[in-house]
C-alpha cells in the first residue's frame, strides 16, 4: 500500500520561500492553500503528501502539482 507522494523543494526551503515571492502572482487561493498543506507535511509527515491527503479532484491534483513543478517551487519524487 502506497503511503503518498514524495516531494522536495525545488533548491531547499530557502530556494522555495525565494522562487515563491516570484511567481506569487501566478497562484490562485487554492494553489496557496495547497502549498500551506505542502509546508506543513514537509514537517508532520517527512515530505510525503499522503495518500487521500488532498482533497480535489485527481485531475485537479494532478494540474496543481505539474503547475508548481513548471513554476520551480517543488519537485515530485515517487509514490512511497
């Protein structure tokens, strides 16, 4: 059974917090709640999203996901 989805940030959290000031203007209200669940596993559940963690659609994970990796902010590693 699948644990979740591993995930770094793109360049270590300093990279993050600075490419994230960047590219603020591209994220909707979701995407920024999305990325504070993010932040908050990368401490409570040692960077893994967890399985069912999320709660959207799996098309609409999936865009979110692939936007902030095109936007630089975090990379996707495997299932786990």
């Amino acid at each position: 059974m699948a644990k979740g989805l591993a995930f770094t940030f793109h360049g270590g959290a300093t990279a993050f917090i600075d490419r994230l000031a960047v590219v603020i203007d591209d994220l909707d209200d979701a995407d920024i709640h999305l990325l504070d669940q993010i932040t908050q596993w990368s401490w409570t559940n040692d960077c893994v999203i967890p399985t069912g963690g999320i709660q959207l659609s799996v098309a609409e994970v999936e865009q979110r996901l692939t936007k902030y990796n095109r936007l630089g902010l975090l990379d996707f590693g495997q299932r786990v």
